[in-house]
C-alpha cells in the first residue's frame, strides 16, 4: 500500500502531489535487498548465544511459534484428526526441514531489508505514520519469523548431534 501511495494511483488528495519515486540511492539500496537472497552460508549457523535458546525464549519466539502456519496450534489441529502426523519424521526429514528454515529465512531477510529501506523512504519523505506502520508490521511479518527459523534450526541441530542410542531413548 505504502507503494502504491508513492506512485500515486492510492495517494490521498492530503499527501503532497508530484513526483516522488526513490532517487539513486534508494533504488540502489533495493538492489541490495534483493540480493540479500545469496548471503553466505555461513549466516545460517547458529551462534553460541542461540545455543541454549534462552534469548529465543526472552524475546517471545516460542510464543510466536504457536500462531505461525506448521507451528503448535495448526500442529495440535492436524494431530487431531491423524494422531500419526509428524513434521519432522526422521533425520532426512529433518535435515530437509532444516533447508526449509534456511529458504524461508532467507526469503524473511530479504524482505526485512526492503521493509527497512521502504520506512526510511517514509520517513525522508516525512511520512512519520507510514515509517512507524513499516517498522512495526516489519518486525512482526519479518523479524519474528526469522529468529523462529534460526530458533527451530537450532533445536533441530542439537537433536540431530546426540548420539543415537540417546535419541531413541
């Protein structure tokens, strides 16, 4: 919507007329953003501080896990009706899922980026609502979801590094 108010077909008569897509440096910084898609392996591993989950927990990750699709309500709902539904079946399912969480982590961050840099366009626009509105819907449809990636990657790492007579116990 913040878009389309920018180029016009949606603006209110209220906004200022005229000319206002990103120059330069704003079309520049989009660029970025989608290339944000090809980060580094290396980005997915989980850092010491993640280990424990601690931080995931403080922040109110496994909250949020509860109301996202494939998360602890729509799980409990399907168990429901197939008792035998699993997610996460076996180590190849799980090493599959654990490209699943980087995909969709992947596809959070770029989208965080471009959410970033559509707030500041707001704001250097003096679109004071709209920066607020793109910052706080940014970190609720992108943020969260990507700390509930690294949050599931991480349990699942740490169960797929136990010996496997202690799994199965």
């Amino acid at each position: 919507m913040f878009w389309l108010y920018v180029w016009g077909p949606l603006r209110p008569f209220a906004y200022p007329a005229g000319d206002l897509l990103p120059g330069p440096p704003f079309t520049l910084a989009i660029l970025v953003c989608a290339a944000l898609w090809w980060v580094p392996s290396a980005y997915f591993r989980t850092h010491a501080f993640e280990q424990s989950g601690r931080v995931y927990d403080a922040l109110g990750v496994r909250q949020f896990r509860r109301f996202v699709p494939d998360g602890d309500l729509a799980n409990r709902w399907v168990r429901r009706r197939d008792p035998a539904f699993r997610i996460i079946r076996n180590r190849l399912s799980a090493l599959s899922f654990i490209e699943r969480t980087k995909s969709s982590e992947r596809g959070h961050l770029v989208l965080l980026a471009l959410g970033l840099v559509s707030a500041a366009f707001a704001l250097a626009l003096g679109w004071y609502g709209w920066a607020v509105y793109l910052t706080t819907g940014n970190i609720v449809a992108n943020v969260y979801p990507i700390m509930l990636q690294r949050y599931t990657r991480m349990r699942i790492d740490a169960v797929l590094q136990r010996p496997r007579q202690a799994r199965a116990g």
